[in-house]
C-alpha cells in the first residue's frame, strides 16, 4: 500500500481543475499546487513593470528575480508574490488575457517546473495545469485529463467573476476561454495536451463534489 501518491490534472481554462483538485486534495491529506497562478503571479508583475509580454529573456530574468508563494488557507490557496498577497489581483481581466503569451515562453516554463517539481518533492501532491501529466510529474500515479464544454465552462466563469465582482458576458467569456485554449494548445513549448496515459474526465454534467470524489476514488485504487 502506498499512501503518496502523484497526481497530476491537465485541462483548458475553467474546466474545474483548481476547484476539485483543491478538494481531492484536501480529502486525501495532500499538497495541493495551483501551477496557473504562479504563470498568473509573474504576468501581474511583468503588466506591472511594464514589460514587453514577447520579451523571453526579460520575463526569464524577471521570474529568476522572483519569489512565488503557494500557500494553503481556509478561503482556497492564497498566493504571494514577493511576500505581498496578490490571490485576487492575478484574477484580473488584464491577467487573464495576458497570460497565455507569457506562458508560451520556454525559458521561463523551465524555470518554473523547476520550481513545481521542489513543491511536489514530499509526500502526497495534487498538482493542476496544462502541462503537468506531459511535462511536469511526467511519473504521476494518476494524471486526468479534464474538460467540459465551452458553454458550461463560461457560465462558470461568469458565476466565479459575478462573486468578485468582475464585470463579464458569457458570450464575451466563451470567446476569451476559447482563444486562450487555442493558444495553450497551439503554442510550441510544452502544449496543452493530453498525455496518452491520463484519463479523460468530461466534468459537463457532474457536480464538483461528484468529480472530486471520482478522482479520490481512482487514487485510493493506485495507492493499492
Ligand atoms: O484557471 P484558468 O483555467 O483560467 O487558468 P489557470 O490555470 O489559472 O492558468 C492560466 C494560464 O497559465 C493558462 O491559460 C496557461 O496559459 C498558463 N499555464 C500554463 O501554461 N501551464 C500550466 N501548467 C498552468 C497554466
Ligand atoms: O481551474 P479551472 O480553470 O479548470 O476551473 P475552476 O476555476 O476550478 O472552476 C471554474 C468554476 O466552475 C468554479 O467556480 C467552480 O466552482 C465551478 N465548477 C462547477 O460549477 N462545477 C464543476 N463540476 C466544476 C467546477
């Protein structure tokens, strides 16, 4: 019986990755690693300092220079950038249509697996993305590859935006959430993909709570 495992979740934007990872997470007694926010904690600063979004050598050096914190509370995970709490500000809109390009960059991608690679050295992870089953914790236990259709992926985000009190349209939502998807899976360094060994989980028609403990049930059968 082994009671740590892997697990890595891969998915295109608001699919529910972070919200039942979180949970099975919590469930199983494990590190949880939201890996979209430290892509969205570096976008913040480079939008910031005002720094050229296509300029690789620029953000690599900006993230060398920076510290990512992941930190678990009772809210969700909060996430520190350079010791300031900037969990809601790498929501923004600006952010999230940032973020994509920055994210394309194979510099700054090494170093940050690099990074999510120490986080998940010890015990149990869960750890969510878009490159993690192919690129990231390549051995994982279990990898699941997560979905839903776009439609029902914007009228989540829209519910998420309404509760933070970001202005949006579910028309405007589902453009933008199928833009950043194509540019994820489009781009040349570590694409959005599903790894062949992950299995597909549409989460369209299933409650957070369902998915959550479909995905515990499958570790539980990995750690036997
Ligand atoms: O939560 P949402 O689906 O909106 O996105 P996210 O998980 O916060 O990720 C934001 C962006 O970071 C993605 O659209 C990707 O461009 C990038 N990302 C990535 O390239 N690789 C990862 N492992 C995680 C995120
Ligand atoms: O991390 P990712 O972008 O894939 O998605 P998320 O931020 O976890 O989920 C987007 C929104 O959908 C959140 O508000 C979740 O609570 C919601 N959700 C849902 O209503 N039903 C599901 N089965 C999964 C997520």
């Amino acid at each position: 019986m082994k009671n740590n495992i892997q697990i890595a979740i891969d998915g295109p934007a608001a699919a529910g990755k972070s919200t039942i990872a979180k949970l099975a997470a919590e469930e199983l007694g494990y590190t949880y690693i939201d890996t979209g926010a430290m892509y969205r904690a570096i976008t913040y600063k480079a939008i910031e300092r005002d720094i050229d979004l296509e300029n690789e050598e620029a953000l690599t050096q900006l993230l060398l220079e920076t510290k990512i914190d992941l930190r678990p509370s009772v809210n969700g995970q909060l996430v520190f950038l350079d010791g300031e709490d900037v969990s809601d500000a790498i929501r923004s809109n600006i952010v999230t249509s940032s973020v994509s390009a920055v994210a394309a960059h194979a510099t700054l991608r090494e170093e940050m697996v690099k990074r999510q690679l120490k986080m998940a050295e010890s015990g149990g992870v869960v750890m969510d993305g878009r490159d993690i089953g192919t690129h990231v914790l390549v051995d994982a236990e279990l990898k699941i590859f997560m979905s839903a259709s776009v439609d029902e992926r914007a009228k989540r985000r829209q519910l998420d935006n309404e509760r933070r009190g970001i202005d949006s349209h579910v028309e405007q939502l589902k453009k933008e959430i199928a833009e950043r998807d194509k540019m994820d899976s489009e781009r040349q360094a570590s694409p959005l993909v599903q790894a062949k060994d992950a299995i597909y989980l549409d989460t369209t028609e299933l409650s957070i709570m369902e998915a959550a403990q479909h995905i515990i049930q499958l570790a539980k059968e990995r750690m036997s």
